[in-house]
C-alpha cells in the first residue's frame, strides 16, 4: 500500500512538472511572438506619425517656412484627444508637403494654449502664417471627413 502511494505521489509530481515545462515553452513563444508584435506596431506607429510633429518643452512652431500649420492641442489624459490622434496622424500623411503638423500637449505648453485660446480640447488650430486674418479652429472630437473637409477649406 504504501508503495502504491509513493509511486502515485510520484507520477503525479512528474506530471506537473512535465506540464509546467510545457507551459512555460508555450508562454515563451506566446511572449516571442507578443515581442514581434509590439515591435511591428512601434514601427508601423513611428511610420504614421512621421508627418506629425511632437513639439517638445520650449520649441515653438516654425511659421517661417511659410507653410500652413495645422496644430492639435491636446493632453494625454483626455479621451477625445487620444480618440482622435489616429485621424490626426493620418491626414498628416496624407497632406505632408501641404501644410506642417503639430501636436500640442496642452499640460506642457499653457503658454501656447492661452496664446490660441485653447479652452477645450482635442482644439485644432489653423493657422496661416500669410494671413493670419484667415486663422480659424475646431473644437471638440472630429470625425475624419469634418476634419479633411475643413483642412480643405482652409488650404484653398
């Protein structure tokens, strides 16, 4: 009898320890794989916003080039700003070439924010370096053709 127990105590470790080793080789290639993943989509996001530029503590915009700048005040607490970001990113590359790209975080830039008027965000801010007459905004979470359709607009 107490044999029987010993060798049944026994199967039993060597089968956890068999199923232990199994799952740690499946969760090694389940982290591989999350690894490539993550790395492809840190790839495929540096791509997107190339055309978006991240103004950083104490850079401003660069109005001398002439171009229209289209600005994207911000926070990263803000749900409508991170909802709307992709669409912000898209269009940027879309019309790289036609106008400059910025994206404002309102929390380190207040003095841009107050300068613009920000008082509510996601605030797209156009602005028009040869006429600053023709400046104009958005307020508020837009969709993709209420943004492109205004982008137009302005560009005209």
């Amino acid at each position: 009898m107490k044999f029987t127990k010993l060798f049944f105590t026994g199967a039993v470790c060597a089968m956890m320890a068999l199923a232990s080793a199994c799952s740690n080789k499946g969760a090694e290639a389940t982290d591989t794989a999350a690894e490539a993943t993550d790395s492809t989509v840190q790839t495929e996001a540096a791509e997107k916003t190339a055309a978006v530029i991240e103004l950083a503590q104490g850079e401003t915009f660069d109005l001398a080039q002439g171009k229209p700048v289209i600005v994207d005040f911000n926070a990263t607490w803000c749900g409508p700003c991170k909802k709307f970001a992709p669409t912000f990113e898209e269009i940027a590359g879309e019309y790289a070439g036609k106008a400059l790209f910025y994206s404002v975080d309102v929390d380190v830039h207040p003095e841009l924010a107050a300068e613009y008027g920000v008082q509510g965000i996601p605030h797209i801010q156009f602005i028009n370096p040869a006429d600053p007459a023709a400046n104009t905004s958005l307020v508020g979470l837009q969709t993709k053709e209420d943004f492109t359709a205004a982008l137009n607009a302005f560009l005209k």
